[in-house]
C-alpha cells in the first residue's frame, strides 16, 4: 500500500482540460492577428466616391456664385436707374427762367435745357438727355461747364446738340451713361392735356431752316409737366414700360 501511495504521488499531474482530448496533450498556437487596412477595390470605391462629392460640391459653390453675382448686378442696375431718374427730376426742378435763355427744347433727339447751379447766383448750366443708338442703345446725360455769360451759354447750348448726334465735344466726363434704352418718348402737360412737345401749343419760336440751333434763343414757355416714357430691355432688372411724371413745382396746384 505504501508502494501503490507513492506511485500515484511521483506520478507526473496531467494537464488540466486534457481529459476533452481522450488523454492527449495538445499544443495550442496562438496565430498573429492580421494587419487591418484597406484592399485596393475598397480604396478605389471610396476614392469615387470622394470624387462625386467633390464636384457636386463645386457644382453648388458655382451656382450660388453666379446666382450672387446676378443678383448683384441687377440691384446695381435699379440703383443706376434711380439715380438717373432722380437726377432727371433735379435738373427739372431747377430750369432757369433767366430772360433771353431757352430752358427748354426737344428736336426729337435730344431734350436740352437751362438749369440753375446748386449754389444761386453762381451762373447756369446747359443739360441734354438724348438715346444714342450705340452701343444697342444707351440713355445719357451731359451737362456743360457752369456758364455766366450768353455767349458761353449759346456755346454750350451747340456743343449739347452736337453731342447728341455722337460728335466728342467735350471732355467724356461730362457724359453719363444712365441705363440700356430700346426707345424713349417725351409729353408736355398743356392746356390741361398731354400733348407732343414739338407742337405749336407750347408757345416755341419756329427755328428757321439751315439756322444753328445755337443761335435760336426761343420764348418757350415751361410746360406744367412733362411725361418721361422709357422702353427698357429685357435684359435688365427693370424691364418693360416705364412712365415717370414731372410736375412744374412753381404750379400753385398740382396736375396729373
């Protein structure tokens, strides 16, 4: 007995779990995790993709680029506008009524007139507003050196006329480019109705033919109003018909 307690205590111990493989003992390796990455059809999916996205992405940028750039030039063109048709009121308000001094004359091409400077007492003005055909048609305007004397207004008022048939007179500074213009019409306010400036009604001395405008110093009388009918493209941001009414403000009641 003693012999069979010492065999079973020098006996080697067996391994634990080595009785699931019926007594044999099994080596157990442990392999190494594989790299992680991408393989070369996952790389060329996500590239395509980043792709995509990226010209879709510029695609959006593009347009609201350009959509901003329209926008901007159109609130460019109604503020130019404005400030033409502001101005055409200005210098209607301020015609002169100095005797011997046309203030007022439209040939069909060009409406000329006198006004006063900003500062009184500090001599006169000559103001033209004419279409030119140029250009697919543009609205101007041109104004003179201040004039003192009548010479220098008789001067001025040729150098208008001669400005508006495309002559370069003066300094371009002097002109303005207002608006593209398609066609453009003017309507005096007399005898209690609208009727076409270069009617007898106005009171306006007959210009001799072959006689230079420059030398026609007229009595025309300043009409109660004046009708600015302007024909803008499609192609701006105001488009269509347009009609700006002036009434003379040295009326004691206003007409319509």
């Amino acid at each position: 007995m003693t012999d069979m307690y010492m065999a079973s205590t020098l006996a080697p111990s067996r391994p634990r779990g080595a009785g699931l493989t019926g007594g044999r003992e099994v080596a157990i390796r442990l392999r190494p995790n594989r790299a992680c990455g991408f393989t070369l059809i996952e790389l060329m999916v996500a590239i395509t993709v980043m792709a995509l996205l990226a010209v879709l992405s510029w695609r959006g940028l593009d347009a609201m680029a350009r959509a901003q750039a329209q926008t901007s030039l159109r609130a460019d063109q109604v503020l130019t506008l404005q400030a033409g048709l502001a101005q055409w009121k200005i210098d209607l308000d301020a015609l002169s009524h100095t005797p011997q001094v046309n203030p007022l004359d439209w040939d069909g091409r060009v409406l000329r007139l006198t006004r006063r400077t900003a500062a009184p007492g500090d001599g006169l003005l000559v103001v033209a507003w004419t279409r030119r055909t140029d250009d697919a048609g543009q609205w101007l305007r041109w104004q003179s050196p201040v004039v003192r004397t009548l010479s220098g207004w008789s001067d001025a008022w040729g150098h208008a006329s001669a400005w508006a048939q495309g002559a370069n007179t003066e300094d371009p500074t002097r002109e303005v480019r207002i608006t593209p213009l398609e066609n453009w019409q003017i309507f005096y306010f007399r005898g209690n109705a609208w009727t076409h400036p270069m009617s007898s009604a106005g009171g306006q001395t007959a210009a001799t033919p072959g006689q230079p405008a420059a030398q026609i110093v007229s009595q025309t009388v300043i009409p109660d109003g004046i009708r600015l009918v302007l024909m803008l493209p499609t192609t701006q941001a105001i488009s269509g018909t347009l009609t700006v009414d002036w009434v003379n403000p040295t009326l004691s009641g206003e007409k319509s």
